[in-house]
C-alpha cells in the first residue's frame, strides 16, 4: 500500500477549534486492524435520549455495517447511544462473515457501555473483499472504556481517516431562546490509494434536541443540498454513511428551528466542501453554479454532468478556459437545455452566450482566471427557475498516480 | 495544440484492404480549414437512388451539420446523394453563423455536384466556438470534382482524422441470392488533444439495395449494440454522426436479409472497437460482458457503468485485478442487483462470487492475467436473463496529458 506523504493543497491551515458538545464522549485507541503506529478505531458513546438520524449510500452492494446501521435508524430511542468506527477495512463484500463481525462488535461494544445494542452503530472504512479482524477491535474496548473524553473529537477525525490526508472538521453555534446550543461534526473521505474506493463516513453531534423523525427528515433533506452535491470522480462508495446525533444536553428544543437547520447545513456543507479538498490529486477546487434551469433536479443534473466530465476536469487541471467542453456537458446530460439560451461564465468573465462565444470575451482574461486555486463556473440555462450548486476537484496526474501507479 | 507522434499500441497493423463499393465515388483535398500539409475535407458522391440512413449525438448542444443532418435524412431520396465532411473545425457551438456556413457548404456542393440539396449531408469535427472558414471549402470544390474515385475510401479515412492516431476502416462481403453483396466504412474518433471533446464520424456505404425506412430502423437497432456500447471516458460528442448509405448498385434487395444486417453489424463493431483502440492514452482493450441481468437494458448500464467508472478503468491501468471497484461500480449503477448473488471473472478466472471473494481464487493468477493488452471481465448478476457487451480502454496518465497538459 502506498503512503501519502504530502497533504493536499487545498487543505485549511489547520484542524478547527470544536466546541464540546455535551452528551458526547469519545475515545480512540491503536487496534491495529490494518494500519501499524496509529488509531485506527474510535468509539463514541452518547447519553441517554440521543437522536439519531443517518443518510447511507444507495449502493446495491452495501457493506455488512451500513446494512445494520439502516435496519437501526429510527428504532427505539430510549438508553444510551454508541457509534464505534474502524479504518483499514470495509468489511464490505465479505458475505456473511461481514454479518458476523458486525453482530460481534456491536454485542461487544453493548456489553462493555451498557449501550442496548440496537442503539449500537458501526462503520467499517479501508480494503474491501477482507474479513474483518473484529477481535482486534474487541479485545480494545476495556481500553476504549478508560479512556472517554469530551474533548476528544480531533483524535477521533483522525482515526477514521484511510487515505486522507489531513482530517475533516466542522462546527457552529446558534443562540435559541438565549440558549447557545452548538453543533460539531468529522468526516473522512476522498483519499483512496488502492485497492478501495472513495468511502466518505461523516459524524455530526448537537447538544440541541430534536425529535427524531423530525431530525431524520432534516438531515435528509440537507445532503441532497451538501453531500449529494460533491463529486470526485462519479464512484460512489459502498460504505457511506452520515450519522447526524443530537443529545439534548443544552436542553434547548430545536426541533422546527430554522436558525438551527441552517447552522447544521452550514457544518454539512463545510465538511462537504473539506471531502472535495482532499479529492484525490486535487489542486483546483471547483464550484458549479447552475441557475435558470428548468427545475432544481434539471440544475442538479447539468451541475454534476459538468462536475463528473472528465475533459472538464482535466481542462480545470490544465488551467485551460475550454468551456466548449461546458457546453459538450450540459449538452450530454440528459436535462433540459437549448444551446442559443444559455450562458456561461468563469468567475466573473461572460464567456459565452446565445449559441455563442460572448463578442467581449477574450481568451487572455478567462486564462488568467484559470491560474487560480478556487474557481467557480457559472451556468444560466435561460429556462426557469430551476437552480443548484455542486463542487468538485480537477482530474490530475495525482489521480491516475493514486489509482493506477500502485498495486492493492 | 499538441501533436501526437505515437501510434496507439492497440491500433491494428495496417488499414484494412476495403472493397470498392458500386456507386460511390471519393476525393479528398487538402483546404487548410485549420491543419496544414494533410487532407481536411472528404467528399462522397452516392449515384441517384441511394438510400441513407443516419444516427446522431443526442446532446442538446449539438452542431448546425447535425442539426441540418437530422432534418434530411427520411427525405426524398430521387436524385444522387453527397457527403461531405471537414476536419479542424467542428462548426459546434456556433450560433446562427453555424447555420449559415452548414447552407453555404451544401449548396455549393450541390451547384457543383448536381445533387439536390436536400440530399448533401455534411459533418464538421475538430475546435469548437470557432467559425468554419467555409470559403476555404468551398473554393477547393472544384478541385475535389476532378478527383473522385471509387477506391479512395482510405484517403477519406485519413481526411477525416483528427487527433486519431490511425485512420480506421472496416468491411464484410455476404451472398445473397448467388450474388456479392459489399460493405465497407470508415470512422474517426478519440483522439481529442485540447481542445476538443471526443467527436465521432462514422460513414458506412454498400452496394446492397435496402429501403430508406427498413435501413434507419436495422441501422438504430444496430447502433445500440455497436457504437452506443462503446465508451473512452463518458464523455458526448455535440457532433457524433452516423451515415450509411445503400447505393443498391449490385441489384440484390437485401431489405429484410439477416444475413446482410448480421455482415453489417460485424462492420460496426468493428469500427466501434478501433475507436475504442485509439482512445485517448489507451494501453489496454475491455471487453464487459454483463449475463444474468434483470433486463438487456440493466445489462448495458451495470457494463457501462463499469466500463465508465474512473477507478475501475485506472486499476486496468495499473494491472491490477481490483474486483472489489467492479463490484463498486456494480452497486452505484442504479440497475438490479444482488450482492449475495453477483458473480465477476477476469477471463476465466472465477473472481468474486456469493457475496465474497472466490474460494479458489488466487491473486497471483489474477494479476498475471492483467498483464495482457485484451481483456475481459464478465459479470453475472444471477437474477434474469439479461445480458449486453460493452467495450472501452483504461484511464492513463496519457488521458491526462492529452487533456490537461496542453493548451488549446
């Protein structure tokens, strides 16, 4: 397996300051399931009462954990709640035996926490097609027990990275009823040496409390707007999972707060937004903002048909204005579009409108706008009022380098 | 703009010895429409009462030659018939001057030519948003009459390439009623240095007599199992045009043969797969045969996504029999499937199968299959009987290069 030693370019300057969320503990240790010298597995357990809500992959091939997590959600709330993660491996395409493991560590995890296990959710990230050495993870639960903190959640990022090379943080806070009730969350995702495919697990906590059906609801609605709307390269994992969990301990009901939905979309969003960051060979990050669109799910599609075009990606890595390849997009995507109606721009620059390159465009301009780190491509399609926003990277020599220079 | 030098390593030894087709004439001439010292335009003239038949890009952004295409084929087809294609200059993207240079160009080959000018179908391939310099085509028209000739489909070949790395051409011959009935075309695409998208010309003529509606329903169901299953990077040309012409010049109505629609597809997968040989960076041939599927339509899209998936095509790259991405491109592409039922070889080795990696199966043996230039990796989803074939190259540090690295 091939190291990362370099951290992306597009990486923050730094590992953001998280607030506590009360009701939230974690613990990390070295297990050893796969990676030697580091966490690999991390344990959260949440107090009785906890909320919560998951989003999982769509996958017809689901690993063993997400099938268990999916039969879990929005059963009995009652008790405490954990949720144990390893990296190093998937436990996905491992047949019944993945079941096993699963069923092994969560009755573990329950017996060691006093957790019920149906309250017990498990992600699995790393090599695929392996069984799972689940009693490397049990035999670290006395381990894990003693070693509970508050503060932990920067350790936790970090052990469920795989490939990532830096970890993924976010949070916010939001006054209700003279309240502060805040909101922390970790995700990992995006860096895929062989053999695996992107696995993207995300973590969110609140000290709010929310109803459950109703949190399951906004969180649903609320990745099709962040998660579902970040592409790396068109493969969709067979482990993604967001957990999104709210223990009530700030004692303030947020259930139908907006200023509280709006704060969780803007922590989704960032962490979406950090999952691109660490694309694999990224060093441009992209966002695509279509607008005029028959319908929002029209814009949707246009979006991610630009964002998933592999000339399009390669052209952003080429620091090349092709925005013919735009066109080729919007044109191959299925959607609604009329070539003389729409209008494409880079950053600020029209670059082409009514069938047409724009008769103020020059090349030197859109050129100069391509050296840049952060970009963005707008498209109006003239249509309606349909719109949507999707991010992605640019396709590089880093990329093929990751997935193809290195055996599995 | 780039210059390849390297053949592709997947192109075949020679051009194929094509036989000549009654009742259609070539001539090609060098126009500088944007390359110099090479052939850029090929003309064909089709004697009076060829049937043609076409299929075309599906983009909604596609060019004025297609759109005009698209408007004649199914007309009246007295009277000769001609084509005329250019490369350099793809006439896409190009507003209303697009159509006025499509009106300009036919009717200045049928005033040359005699053919009507409902029956003058022309395609455009190369940079896109440009102008086509029409006059540059036009006043070579005189030139091109006084050098028609009945054995110049090779030349045409070469006429029409434009980043291809080899001229492509194919042909069959069947006996019907104790008579030689010929088939032979030529193709061009991807091969695409910046900055073009992968635009794909196929024109397939015969001496055969086939009725204008029966030949556009054998040619669309056809495409569907040739061209329309083949992929380099998923990417739609806004100029992708097909024409077949039946000249009916040896007198055998093969309206309604089998034998003649099976010689004619055999010509079309033929052409389909040396494009997929000259895709862009291409060092390895896949062939993905999907069984056991739901329905032929799941079929084609489990391939194609296979087929199409970034990390699947670079693991082919790299040599490594990384199954586990095709069970990940399995289960995102949305068709039926059963992980506990799927089963994946990579040639005859017994990879994947119940839910798990093989008990037989041995990574050595795998891994030293890879090593091979063709491959095939079939799938069975174990739940129906249907079954399509797709075909298409790996994702290389060429693709990168030849997209990224230049500028248009």
């Amino acid at each position: 397996m091939a190291t990362i030693t370099k951290v992306s370019p597009l990486a923050p300057a730094a590992f953001p300051d998280l607030p506590a969320i009360d009701g939230v503990r974690f613990a990390t240790v070295e297990a050893g399931v796969r990676y030697q010298g580091r966490t690999d597995v991390m344990l959260a357990v949440l107090d009785p009462g906890t909320s919560v809500a998951g989003v999982f992959t769509r996958s017809k091939t689901r690993a063993a954990p997400v099938l268990d997590c999916q039969a879990k959600i929005g059963g009995p709330s009652e008790g405490p709640a954990a949720i144990l993660v390893n990296s190093g491996n998937a436990n996905a395409f491992t047949g019944h035996y993945g079941q096993t493991s699963v069923a092994e560590v969560t009755q573990a995890v329950s017996k060691a926490t006093g957790v019920p296990v149906e309250r017990v959710f498990t992600s699995s990230t790393g090599v695929i097609g392996e069984p799972l050495p689940h009693d490397r993870i049990i035999t670290q639960l006395e381990v894990l027990k003693s070693g509970f903190s508050r503060h932990a959640i920067e350790d936790a990022a970090r052990a469920i990275m795989t490939t990532d090379t830096f970890p993924k943080g976010a949070s916010a806070q939001v006054e209700i009823e003279g309240k502060t009730v805040s909101i922390a969350g970790i995700a990992k995702g995006s860096g895929m040496i062989a053999p695996d495919m992107a696995t993207m697990l995300v973590y969110i906590f609140t000290d709010a409390q929310v109803d459950q059906s109703a949190l399951q609801t906004m969180l649903s609605a609320q990745t099709d707007r962040t998660f579902n709307c970040i592409t790396v390269d068109s493969d969709t994992s067979t482990s993604d999972t967001l957990l999104l969990c709210a223990t009530g301990a700030s004692g303030v009901d947020a259930t139908g707060n907006s200023a509280f939905a709006e704060a969780l979309e803007r922590v989704m969003l960032d962490l979406a937004q950090q999952v691109v960051r660490d694309g694999e060979g990224a060093t441009k990050f992209l966002e695509i903002c279509v607008t005029g669109a028959a319908s929002d799910a029209d814009a949707k599609v246009h979006g991610l048909a630009i964002a998933n075009s592999p000339l399009v990606k390669t052209a952003i890595a080429g620091e090349d204005p092709n925005w013919g390849r735009v066109v080729m997009a919007i044109g191959k995507s299925g959607a609604a579009a009329d070539r003389d109606l729409l209008s494409i721009r880079f950053g600020d620059i029209l670059v082409a409108e009514k069938g047409w390159v724009s008769p103020e465009y020059r090349e030197e301009d859109a050129a100069a706008y391509m050296k840049g780190q952060d970009l963005v491509i707008s498209v109006d399609l003239g249509l309606g009022d349909g719109s949507a926003t999707v991010w992605t990277c640019d396709l590089t020599h880093g990329y093929i380098q990751i997935n193809a220079d290195y055996r599995s």
